[in-house]
C-alpha cells in the first residue's frame, strides 16, 4: 500500500522468481520502455507512409547500440575513482545510464539510416515522442526497485525508507533495523526516478501536442525539442541527488562529481545544448514539415495524388 500523506513508503520489489529465473524489474521495463517507444515510432512511419522495413532496421541497430551506450557512456563518471580499471569498463556488472542508453541508441540508429540513405532528421522527428515513451515506461522499474534515491528530504513526494525494506543494491547503506530506526524510519530521500518520469510525461504529451499544433515546423526541431526539454530536466533533477554523490562510503549513488555537477548533469548539459543546436540548425537548413515533402524524402505518395 502506498501511503501519500507526508511521503511515499512501499516496499520494494527488487527480484522476482518465474520458473527457474529470478529477474529483476529494471531490466523488464528497461526492455518495455523501448518496445514501446519502438510501436510509437512503427505507427508514426505507418502514418507518414515511410519505409517500415527499413525503421526496423533501424531499431535493431538502435538497441543494440543503446545497451553498449548505457554500460560505456558511465565510463567517464568514474575515471577519477580509486581503482577504477579495464575491468570495470569491459565488465557486465557496474553502472547503467538512461542518458548513455540513448546517446548510443541514437548513434547506432543514424549510422544505420546513413546505411540506408534514409533522410535522418526526418527519422529522428518521429522517434522522438517513442524516446520520451520509453523514459515513461521504463523508471517504472527503478520505482520497483527503489532505485536512484538522493539526497534527504522532506518533501512530500520523498520516499521514506522503513526497517526491514530491500532496497537496490546501490542503496544498501540506506536500510535499517527496527532497532536503529529513528522514528520508525530509516529516512526520506528524493525520489529522482519519479521526477524523471512526471518530467518525460509532460515531454510526451507536449511532444505530441507539438507534432499536431506546429504549423511552421522544421524537420529535425521535434527531436531537438525532446533532447533540449530532456537534456535540462535530468540536469535539474539530478540536483537532488548532488549532495549525496558528495558524500563518500555511503552507497547513496554511484555518480561521481565531476567539478560542481555530477557526470549525469554534465551528459545532460551537453544533450539539451545538442537539442538547442538542431532546433537552430534545423530552422536555417531544412523545410517546414508537409504531407508533399515527406514525400520527397522518402515516403510513399497516395495513389492517385497527382503531386505522387
């Protein structure tokens, strides 16, 4: 049960066990995230009546290269660690980014349309409400889990940790005994994950809104939007947990500080002044969206449209 009165207090659901397998819920909605993003991209290629074989592509690629970006993209947040090594950035086991997943992604998925010959701002447009889905599904997971805690906190939407709760590993210095609880509690943090999740949900529906509304888009300004609006807002959240990456042995967060921001907030300044850079570039460059452009970009024209 979820208590909403001071705080959020549920218990965690850190493993679960189907036949033989234990598996974690942040792998699953990690996996769910993108599957969704992946239908919002296939119905808008549908819509726009572009190459769907071709996204698919795309998509395979894209995965594959979100799950190298997640692991490696965490790689410089850690060089200044004590004995930090080869193994730890070869390795399965460590960090994962959410911002890593999708600069790799987004990487391996252009390679893959320049491959193709496939009109890349075009393509990024339609993934864009898709890359704001996945954001939405996917921290569904880390709320499972209790995942990506940070700093104390007694606002109303903290999570309170209680004796006897299993939180992700990387919080095992927050649990507590019944006996060294203060209060009944172990604390209250801020809750980063959820932040990023009501934040990706504003960006999904506004990335929708704008995708009907915007009459003198540009190609290429749909994505610059989600990467400046999501760029920012992980740059904001992860405030909250700055004065916990601060600290040291406590097993809060794993991000390390990197001058006055944490690495996550530097990886998410350079994403929203990416975003910033193709709104700009977009508006000098490419044309305003239309039905009659798409199809000179690629998409397969109405049978019996004259301009076809």
């Amino acid at each position: 049960m979820i208590e909403i009165l001071a705080t959020i207090s549920y218990e965690p659901i850190p493993v679960f066990e189907v036949g033989p397998l234990s598996l974690s819920l942040h792998g699953l909605f990690a996996a769910l995230g993108f599957a969704a993003g992946a239908v919002l991209l296939i119905l808008a290629v549908r819509r726009r009546r572009f190459d769907e074989a071709a996204v698919q592509s795309v998509l395979t690629w894209a995965l594959v290269a979100a799950l190298l970006g997640a692991r490696l993209f965490t790689v410089p947040a850690h060089f200044t660690d004590p004995g930090y090594g080869l193994g730890d950035v070869v390795g399965l086991a460590g960090d994962f980014s959410i911002l890593g997943g999708y600069a790799g992604g987004v990487i391996g998925g252009v390679l893959r349309m320049r491959m193709l010959d496939m009109n890349v701002p075009v393509h990024l447009d339609m993934a864009a409400a898709g890359m704001a889905m996945g954001a939405v599904v996917g921290r569904i997971g880390d709320l499972a889990l209790v995942e990506h805690l940070g700093s104390p906190t007694s606002f109303l939407l903290g999570y309170t940790v209680k004796p006897g709760y299993d939180l992700a590993p990387q919080h095992d210095g927050l649990e507590c005994t019944v006996e060294s609880a203060v209060d009944g509690i172990c604390g209250t943090f801020h809750p980063t994950a959820l932040y990023d999740m009501l934040g990706a949900i504003l960006l999904l529906g506004a990335l929708i809104w704008l995708g009907r509304a915007w009459a003198r888009r540009r190609y290429g300004q749909l994505f610059g939007v989600w990467a400046l609006w999501y760029g920012l807002q992980r740059f904001l959240v992860d405030f909250t947990r700055l004065d916990a990456a601060e600290e040291t042995g406590t097993s809060v967060i794993a991000d390390s500080v990197i001058g006055p921001i944490t690495g996550s907030q530097w990886g998410a300044l350079i994403t929203a002044g990416l975003g910033a850079g193709l709104i700009w570039w977009a508006r000098a460059r490419m044309p305003t969206v239309s039905p009659d452009t798409d199809v000179t970009l690629g998409a397969t024209p109405i049978a019996g449209d004259p301009t076809g």
